[in-house]
C-alpha cells in the first residue's frame, strides 16, 4: 500500500528510537495485524533492557540541552511538526484507518487532533505565564515561575494510536522537557510512522537525539517506566485496571502520574430535547470508532414521555449503519481492534441477557465476503437497568443501553450512579434543565455537555475525568501546568533581613 510506503513503514521494523536514531534491540517481535483484512501489516522489534538503558540515558542528556532552549524557539520547533503532519495526513490517517479500524473520517480527524494540538502548543509556547504577589515584607518582591521536569513517559492505548502521544507531546516539549512514548502494542506501526515524521524535523533543526523517545513492547516495557525513578512524570491512557496498577507504582516512588482511563458514558434524552439532534449524537457517540472510545456512548436515559417515540428513531437509524471497511469512505461502522475485543463483546451481550436485559437491535458476528478478518460486529441496543453490573462495566464495543426516567434529578443520579467519570451529556432546549446539569449538583464527570454528544472533545479544552477515570487533565486550558514543577520566589532588594510573621531574631 502506497501510504505505508510514504510512511516508512517496513516489514521487519526497529522498535526503540531516540527520535533521530533507531536503537538495535534484542527484545521480542509484536506482529501488527490489521482487523480490516486479518493481514500481517508487519512487525516491531520490541525494547529490551540494554536498550531501555540506553534511550533513557539519551533523554536525560538531551535534558540538559532542551531546557536551555527558549520556549518560543522550542514551539517553533513544534510548529514544524504540526506542518509535517499536514503534509502526512492523508496517509497517517489511512495507517491510523487500516492498523486501527477506525474509519477512514476518523482517522484523518485523529491527524488533525495531532495538528491542533501542534498549533495550540506553538502558541503556549509564549505564554507559560506565573504570578506577582505582594509581599508582607518592605522592599521584597515574591512571584512565581513555572519549570520543567525532566523525562515525560507516555503510554497511550490503541482506540487513539497517535492523538494521545501529540498531546502529551506537544505540549511537554514546549514546556521543556523530553518525552518516551510507549505506543500499544497492538497499533506499534502507527508509533513508527510518527517517529519517521518526527524525525525528518528534529535532524533538520539540530534537536537533541533524545528529545523524542520511542520505545516498543507490551506490559512489562509499560512498568519499567512506571517504576523508574528517573521519568518524573508518566501520563498513561487505557484502561481503570491498568491504571490504578500504574498508579499505585508511581505513587510509591512519589513521582507524578496523568490517568486517562475508562469511559461509561451517558445522554440524557429530555422530554425538553430537539430529537432528531439527539439522534445523530447518540448513534455517532455509541457506533463512532466502533465504540472503542473511552468517550464512547454506553448509556441513554431517556425521558418517559419520549422513550417509545425516540427508541423508535434509533432501531431505524440503526437499520441504516453500513459497517465494513474503514477505508471506503461509505462505510459507517468498522472492525473492533481484534478477536479479543470480539469475545468480550460477546460476553457482555451474554452477560445482559443473564440479568435481564431485553435487546431491541441484536448484536452479533459479521461472517462472509469482506469480514474475513473476524472482527466486524454489529452495533446492538438493550433496554437494562442502570445497576446491572454489566452496565456498570466499561465495555470496549458498540453495545448501547437504554433506561427510563420520570424526574430531572432521577436521571442526574442515574448519570452519576456509575464508578466511572469521564464525559456526560444532556439533550434538552430547556435553558434551566441545561444549566442544572452543568450544576454542582449536576453530573459529575470532567466534561459535561449540552446538545452535543459524549465523543469529539476539541483540544481546546482540558480533557479528562473524575473517579475511576483517574482525574488527569490533557490537551487544553491550563492543562500544561502538569508537564512543570510549581516554584515561589521571593527577592529581597533592601539592605535589610526581615522575616515574615513578625518574628523577630536578632544577633
């Protein structure tokens, strides 16, 4: 395929890269697989511990430069990548297509996350602002300043191979530090490519080797990281398991950690609500990426005067959804990641059955021409109960369920009743239903929304989430201040020693 080709991609792939250099490596293979064909793409020489060794003693040489770097040449930097990403964004977007499953609209939206997020960065780069405060004290001064913290480690998860890197990239490199991302393991080419576009930039403008670090492999590559006393700072994405694994290794050496983990996210459908709106931000937020998003819509509540008229609108649009190939462009619904994700799908459509739950859209395994690779599924609907503990559970598939409700305050506690707290949605015209919502005494997850859907965050904006989401905040806003270390600097330019509170010590 042509776009692997202008992507660099190989067939047998090194696996570790210090951004400019490819590190040799004894470390086993990952074989990427596409779920679109069930093909071998090729594969990735995972890291081993020597080579570990390596780009980690590179990144911290390359410290001690990078810092030195003013920020607004550094976000010129960045903002050469973000236009290199342009110039790969029809291919990147089909590798992030085929690797992922993802369809082929997706996939160039997921590119353009990444160039966004490159010209947010460009222009932070010249606002890493502090405060000026008084001082108690006559002739002092007292302010504070923003400095970097060192290695960055970044662990992102396959349902977004290559957004998720650019925004904790992005904007860790213009605040100064080096960053070493750990791609999944199930999407290890998309890493590749990257690093090849990335690459091409740092050489031309003398970046130090060791500025973006690339490292392959699974699990055990993932808590190297973790316990690794010299990565100040690790920002992970994937599941609540993995996280509060991560977590608790992080925490025990007392270092910092960004969690962005799973989604069970929901819409309100009020009796208040524009319906045919509802319905194109519920069935993209269910079906989009296959329902592989952490910002996936899992739940609707539905208002009683509204169920029946509504639920009849989605078994329709659901009638329409074409799934198939991501690339073709016609298609709505691709494949789930691999036949794992296929199990799992299965198993909770089982598991809701079990306790109750009536499926108004059956779901099912896509077989025959064009489903070769065994991983198409079809989007299903039940009607369940908020409290089964398959609803309470985040599942990775285009499984939807649907509940009733009578009173505003009833559908909030069904909204918040859930361990996880990501994003969160209302469809309503009723300004003070809406502004309820958006309460203290509304949801409370970390993005809440009005007539929109629960999927397509724009980068603006701090993403991420509360309780078994993991609280962390990326991308947008102030966000930033988590790449830096917080220091309060007091100058006194009289000739004299005062303290504060009053205390007097003379000699």
């Amino acid at each position: 395929m042509e776009f692997l080709k202008q992507l660099g991609i190989k067939e047998h792939s090194a696996g570790v890269s210090t951004g400019i250099e490819w590190i040799n490596s004894k470390g086993d293979k990952i074989s990427s697989f596409s779920p679109v064909d069930g093909k071998e793409i090729g594969t990735v020489a995972t890291a081993d511990k020597t080579s570990y060794e390596t780009l980690i003693s590179k990144a911290q040489e390359a410290y001690l430069v990078w810092r030195t770097w003013p920020a607004p040449k550094r976000g010129e930097i960045v903002r050469q990548v973000g236009d290199a990403l342009r110039a790969n964004k029809e291919a990147l977007g089909k590798l992030v297509s085929y690797e992922m499953g993802k369809s082929l609209q997706e996939g160039y939206g997921e590119v353009q996350e990444m160039i966004d997020i490159c010209d947010f960065a460009v222009g932070l780069s010249r606002q890493l602002y502090g405060l000026t405060m008084h001082s108690e004290r006559p002739s002092h001064r007292m302010y504070e300043q923003w400095h970097p913290l060192g290695i960055v480690g970044i662990i992102s998860a396959f349902n977004f191979p290559v957004a998720v890197w650019s925004w904790n990239s992005a904007l860790a490199w213009v605040c100064g530090n080096v960053t070493i991302w750990k791609p999944s393991e199930k999407t290890p080419l998309c890493g590749i490519a990257v690093q090849n576009i990335v690459a091409e930039v740092f050489t031309k403008n003398n970046v130090p080797e060791g500025v973006n670090g690339l490292l392959q492999g699974g699990r055990e590559v993932g808590e190297w990281l973790s316990n690794d006393t010299r990565i100040p700072l690790i920002s992970a994405t994937g599941s609540t398991r993995m996280g509060k694994a991560l977590s608790a290794a992080v925490a025990a050496r007392l270092g910092k950690s960004i969690l962005e983990l799973g989604g069970n996210n929901a819409i309100i459908i009020s009796k208040d609500a524009d319906l045919d709106m509802a319905l194109i931000g519920s069935v993209f937020g269910a079906v989009g990426t296959a329902g592989q998003r952490c910002t996936t819509t899992r739940r609707l509540i539905i208002h009683e005067n509204v169920y029946e008229t509504f639920k009849a609108k989605l078994i329709k649009a659901y009638g329409q959804l074409r799934i198939g190939d991501p690339l073709d462009t016609h298609n709505h619904v691709g494949p789930l990641i691999d036949k794992d994700a296929v199990k799992m799908y299965q198993h909770s459509i089982e598991q809701c059955k079990q306790a109750g739950g009536s499926f108004i859209v059956e779901g099912g395994v896509l077989e025959g021409k064009g489903y070769e690779s065994g991983c198409y599924v079809k989007p299903c609907i039940a009607e369940a109960k908020n409290e089964m503990a398959i609803v309470q559970h985040e599942t990775f598939a285009p499984i939807l369920y649907l509940m009733k409700y009578k009173t505003l305050d009833e559908a909030i506690a069904l909204q918040n009743g859930v361990p996880q707290g990501l994003s969160s949605s209302i469809m309503t015209v009723n300004m003070r239903e809406a502004e309820l919502f958006l309460s203290h005494a509304g949801s409370d997850c970390g993005i809440a929304n009005v007539n929109i859907g629960t999927s397509g965050a724009e980068i603006g904006g701090a993403f991420g989430g509360e309780k078994e989401t993991g609280g962390g905040r990326e991308s947008g806003s102030d966000a930033w201040k988590a790449y830096m270390r917080r220091q309060t600097n007091t100058i006194n330019w009289s000739d004299k020693l005062p303290l504060a509170q009053g205390i007097v010590f003379d000699l």
